[in-house]
C-alpha cells in the first residue's frame, strides 16, 4: 500500500500537487465518457458514481482546473528533498520515486525514509533516514544559523503512524489534509491554498511552520565552540585513545 508522508516542518507531502492534478483530470474525462453510454457493467457503474463527485466539483467551478494548474507550480519546490540520514550525513537533491518512502540521487542511490524502514530495521543505517524538503531545511538552518543533522532531532518514538515520524506534534490547520493520499482538491476547495508555500516565500503559513519547527524541541545546534572541538576529537584518532576522553567530552559540550 502506498501512502504520502508528510514533512515534519511544513506539513506537506514529499511531492507536488502535478500527479494529483493529472488523477483529477483523467477522473473528469472518464465521467464524461462513460455518462455517454446507455449501458454500464458493474465496475462502470461504480466508476460513474465515484467520478461524479468531481466532475460536478468542476462544473460548479469551471475554473478549478486552472487553479490546479496554478497549484502545481506553486507547489514544484515540494519535488526537491533531503535526506537527514541517521549517520547524520545530509543529502540534497533527492527526490521520491519509490512508493512515497524510497528517494534517489542524481546518481541513482537510494535513501529510505524510516517510517518504513522501522518495521525492518536490524542496525544498519545505511541509507536510511527522515525526509525534508530542501526549502524547510534551509529555512532552519537560516533560522538557528546551523546545518540541522538527524542527531539534532527528537528521539523517534517507538509508536509512530505511517504518514508522520512525529505524530504526537499539532501542525495546525494542514492536518486534515493528511490522509493517505494529500489532499489537493479539498485544498483548493476550501481556498487554503497558502497551506502548501514554501517557508522560504514566509507567507500566511510561516507562523505555524514556525510553531512546529518549535514544538520539534530540536536538540542544541552544534554551533557552539564545544561541540566544534568535539567534532575534532572525534574524528582524530590520535584523541580517541585519550584516558580522560570522558572528560573532554563533557567539557567540550558545556563550553
């Protein structure tokens, strides 16, 4: 079963309003093929039923479809991701293609996204980590003046849903268009539209991509000239036979 999943930022899915564009056109097409025809079989009858619903969402408003199109571009900056991988490297320029959980690299290389790769998880973190969409990371790293790690994260809890890594945060009014597929054409519907900008825009929606980036906790941003340090000691093994390593440590994250 496929499902979006949802950016622990802004709210939004891990892709652009297009395909569901597509969906609904093709929705409306079928309805006025199949509303010609004097006889319908089973599934037909089921399809008509289905299809009415938009096709009558498109006749109310013969402008919708052009307000879908203006959704998709609004909404391309969605289409570029990031991978917070549990190693805490980071890596731009993904992009979904694999079911809503799997994104690839220019260079064909896979990430997992973890609300799936839980299930199956046995220590190996290759590969795998959260999603976020590019713009909402630079919009934290602007903000905290840092470069945000999966380490910098809350502690995933051991119960999570399959859409949102963290389900126990309000993200406010775009929660009722998390369902299993995002719901664009509700979105247009109720003209909430300004729910899908990117945070680097700061429209209507940046006080409660604010508000979530808040409610996340997010760990102290490793800025600071202590952790810098320990960054180094780390990584030398000259220091890591160190007797008193504890201790810098402990001195290196309070300074």
């Amino acid at each position: 079963m496929c499902f979006d999943i949802y950016c622990c930022i802004c709210g939004n899915p891990c892709h652009s309003s297009e395909m569901m564009c597509k969906w609904f056109t093709d929705i409306i097409d079928e309805y006025k093929i199949l509303s010609q025809k004097t006889k319908l079989d089973k599934n037909e009858k089921f399809r008509i039923e289905f299809d009415k619903n938009y096709y009558e969402l498109s006749q109310k408003d013969p402008k919708f479809i052009n307000k879908f199109k203006e959704l998709n571009r609004m909404t391309k900056w969605m289409n570029k991701c990031s991978m917070l991988l549990m190693d805490n490297k980071v890596i731009h320029n993904v992009t979904e293609n694999d079911c809503n959980v799997g994104f690839y690299d220019k260079d064909k290389n896979r990430y997992e996204h973890i609300v799936e790769a839980v299930w199956k998880y046995n220590g190996q973190k290759d590969g795998m980590g959260i999603f976020i969409h590019s713009d909402c990371l630079k919009h934290i790293n602007n903000k905290f003046k840092t470069t945000l790690k999966f380490g910098d994260l809350p502690v995933i809890p051991k119960t999570i849903y399959l859409d949102k890594i963290f389900p126990y945060i309000d993200q406010g009014k775009i929660k009722k268009y998390q369902h299993q597929d995002f719901e664009f054409v509700d979105i247009i519907k109720n003209k909430d539209q300004y729910l899908c900008y990117s945070p680097l825009l700061k429209k209507k929606n940046i006080g409660q991509i604010n508000k979530n980036i808040n409610k996340l906790k997010l760990r102290s941003p490793r800025t600071r000239k202590g952790w810098k340090l320990l960054d180094e000691i780390l990584t030398n093994a000259n220091y890591i036979n160190c007797k008193n390593i504890s201790t810098i440590i402990i001195l290196c994250i309070l300074s």
